[in-house]
C-alpha cells in the first residue's frame, strides 16, 4: 500500500492494488483458519465475531478519520501501508498452528514447541515433555498432507466434499456482490448521502455482535440462514415509499437496505468461519481461498450494481432479495457444525454426511 503513494499513474495504481487486494485477503483468510486450528469450539464464535467488530471499527472509524485528516491521496496510502506493516508484524510473533503441523506435516516434535510458543505468549509456561503430555493425530490413516493435485481429487472422489463446495462458493459470490454494490450506491439510495454512510459504518459492528449471538445460541447453519432471508426481507421492504422526519433524513427504502446491508454483513462475518469450521485440515487453506476467489468475483460485479440503481431501482432490489433469499435456502443444506470437532479429512466429511441421513431415516 505504501507503494501507492508513489504511483506515477492511474495503470500503475490499479496493478498494485491488484496485488494489495490478493494480498488482504488471503491474509485474511488465513486468519480465520488459523483461529478453528486454535480455538477450543466453545469461543470460536466469540473469537470470530470480535475480529468482524474490529474490522468494522476500522473501516466504519479509522479509515474515514484518515482521510478526513489527511486530504492528499498519496499521503493516506501512506499512512495505511504503515498500518498494514503493523499488522505484518504480528505474523512473526504467532506460533505456527500445533494442528496443522501435526495431522499435515506429521511434525511432532515442531507441533509441541508451538505450543510452548503459545503458553509463553500469554505469560504462561508449558513443557510438553516433561508433563508427560503426547500428540496425537485424531485419524492417522485418513489425514495427509494434500498437494493441490490430491486436493482436486478428493474433490471429485468425495461428493459431499464438493456439493459443500460448491454451494460455499455461490453463497459467497452472492455475499461479496451484495455487499460491495450497496457500498457502491449509497449516493442513489435515501435523502442524505452522510446518514446514509453513517449508518452503514455503524451496521458492519452492530452485525458482528449479531454474529457472536447467534451463532451461540442458534448455531452457525441457522444464523447464516437468517442473516440472508433478513436480507432478501428488508430488500423486498425498501419498495414502499414512506420516510421519517421533516427533512426525510431517513426513508423506509433507506432504512431497509441499512438493515438489509447488515445482515448481509453478518452472513459474511458467519461464513469466514462457517467454511473453515467445515473443512477438513488437509484442505481448509485451500477451501478457504477457493471461497475468497468466489467473493472477487462478487466484488468485481457488486460496484456494478449502481449503474442498476439508476437504471431500475425497484427492479435491482427484486433482483437482490431473490440473490439474498436463494443463498438462504442453500444454507439449510450444509451441516451444522456449533460445538463440534472440525472434520480432519475428506472421508470423515463424507462419513458425516451418512451419520446425518441414518438419524433423518431412523
């Protein structure tokens, strides 16, 4: 991002912002796979939803302070490639994951001193041999390390694997368009172009403590289910013509897509850790990043979505609450996975599956 600021033209900056957006998310990603390899089930949706709250404080109160105080581009890129050097730092403080050195690279010996990595990180202190303490693999035979040959296999000699996949992958094309083209066409919706920022800065927190709920008590598949028919809901909602106010600060069609655009934040925040909760350790990375490739193609398309506001507006918000309400229905699908070990290999996703249909039958 630094590099920006030093950009001798508009081609130039849009080629290192390329590189920047590749860069964001698989970091991001990363870090979500990191917290299901790290975190005991019971605070993985704390864990998650804290990050999602964080973001959104970032984004809703840091980035536009920055650039409110600092009125030159070049300098703002600056800025925020400090920020983001900050944050590089972290990654050579953090141990790596004991679980994924364990049941992909079979490295027992590296897995117990990452997690008297860990214990001192925190101020605590744990030594794993003389305690006496041994690590296990939880299904030997099934769990090996996968290159992206043996990946692609799995995904075509386990069904289940690819059906999850697959609806993942639409789920998320859908979340990224949704998101990114509300982002994009705030100055065609409502009265007041600043509430209307205001607000939606204000909705990406609010939707990441309504993650950590949910998904508490009603569990990860029931949550996502709900962020999105919220969604397609209040979409269908914003077709009435009503506003608030003396000044029409705020209108019905603005106040839906607010709520609309939240839970579309929130089913977003559940999915990062939705996916990697599903998918096996010897190919979440890869999962994960398929599913952020998804989301590009979202976000390429979502910005779109303004020039739909100005040709249609009631016809785009059809368009939207059907997008919203399909993804919905294909949340009931997928497993819920609220409490429970994350699978470590293709076939235990597989025997899963078969667990589930042998209750539905009995």
């Amino acid at each position: 991002m630094m590099v920006t600021a030093a950009a001798p033209n508009i081609g130039t900056m849009m080629a290192i912002r390329v590189v920047m957006g590749i860069g964001s998310f698989m970091g991001l990603s990363g870090l979500y796979v990191y917290i299901i390899e790290n975190t005991c089930a019971r605070y993985r949706g704390f864990v998650s939803s804290l990050i999602a709250v964080l973001w959104g404080l970032g984004s809703s109160v840091v980035l536009p302070t920055m650039g409110y105080l600092i009125k030159n581009w070049r300098w703002l890129s600056a800025g925020g490639g400090i920020l983001m050097l900050t944050s590089v730092l972290c990654w050579f403080i953090v141990p790596n994951s004991p679980r994924q050195l364990m049941e992909n690279k079979k490295d027992k010996q590296a897995a117990m001193q990452s997690l008297e990595k860990m214990a001192k990180l925190f101020g605590g202190k744990l030594d794993v041999q003389g305690q006496g303490i041994d690590l296990k693999c939880e299904d030997q035979k099934a769990v090996t390390a996968s290159s992206y040959l043996e990946t692609l296999k799995d995904f075509l000699h386990f069904p289940e694997l690819r059906k999850q996949l697959l609806i993942q992958m639409f789920q998320w094309v859908i979340v990224a368009f949704l998101y990114y083209g509300f982002n994009f066409s705030w100055s065609k919706l409502g009265k007041n172009i600043y509430w209307s920022y205001a607000f939606a800065g204000i909705s990406d927190i609010a939707a990441a403590l309504m993650c950590w709920f949910g998904q508490d008590v009603f569990g990860r598949r029931m949550t996502l289910f709900s962020f999105y028919l919220a969604a397609g809901v209040s979409f269908l909602l914003a077709l009435i013509p009503l506003s608030f106010g003396s000044q029409d600060i705020l209108t019905l069609e603005q106040l839906m897509c607010l709520i609309g655009i939240m839970a579309v934040s929130g089913a977003w925040g559940t999915s990062y850790l939705y996916v990697a909760e599903q998918s096996p350790t010897n190919h979440r990375g890869k999962i994960s990043a398929v599913c952020s490739i998804a989301a590009r193609l979202g976000s390429f398309a979502g910005p779109q979505a303004s020039l739909l506001f100005t040709w249609n507006k009631s016809i785009t918000l059809v368009f939207f609450s059907v997008l919203a309400i399909s993804a919905a229905l294909v949340a009931l699908r997928l497993p819920e996975t609220k409490g429970k070990m994350s699978p470590t290999s293709a076939q235990e996703v597989e025997n899963r599956r078969k667990v589930f249909l042998d209750r539905q039958n009995q």
